[in-house]
C-alpha cells in the first residue's frame, strides 16, 4: 500500500528548484523534495529531543561528545567494548 499524497503549491527560489529538479532524476522534484522535508522533521525532531534532554540533564560538555564519537569509532573498527 503506497502512501496518501496531495498536491501542494510551495514558492522557493529558482536556482534551488533548478538543482533539486536536476538532482531528482528519474524520481523527480516532488520525490526529492520530500525527501529532504523528511530529513528536516528528523532533524527538528533529534533538536527538540537534544533540547529535552539537556533542560533534565544539564548540557553535554565537548569533551563527553569526543569521548563518546571515540567509542563509536572504536565499536565501528570492532576495538573493545562500546558498551
């Protein structure tokens, strides 16, 4: 079963339309579009959720983030536990 869709009438500057219309290729500008709408709400969503945590939690130092990119290298290379 494919999703519901509508028509819609968006207004956006030429020279994006021009390379989303380009880049779209056989799937077409509306596939493409929606796509990257899609990718937006995640983004919007990872945001609110990251706003959450921090307002419980406290913010997240530089250092915590580098610790933590460190141990999904590692886990990605197969080194230790990244657990």
């Amino acid at each position: 079963m494919s999703e519901r869709t509508a028509k819609y009438s968006i207004t956006m500057p030429r020279d994006l339309a021009e390379a989303a219309r380009k880049r779209g290729g056989p799937s077409g500008l509306s596939a493409y579009v929606a796509a990257a709408v899609a990718r937006q709400i995640e983004r919007d969503n990872l945001d609110e959720l990251i706003r959450v945590a921090e307002a419980e939690h406290g913010p997240i130092g530089d250092e915590e983030i580098q610790a933590l990119r460190d141990r999904l290298h590692q886990a990605r290379r197969g080194e230790g536990n990244a657990a």
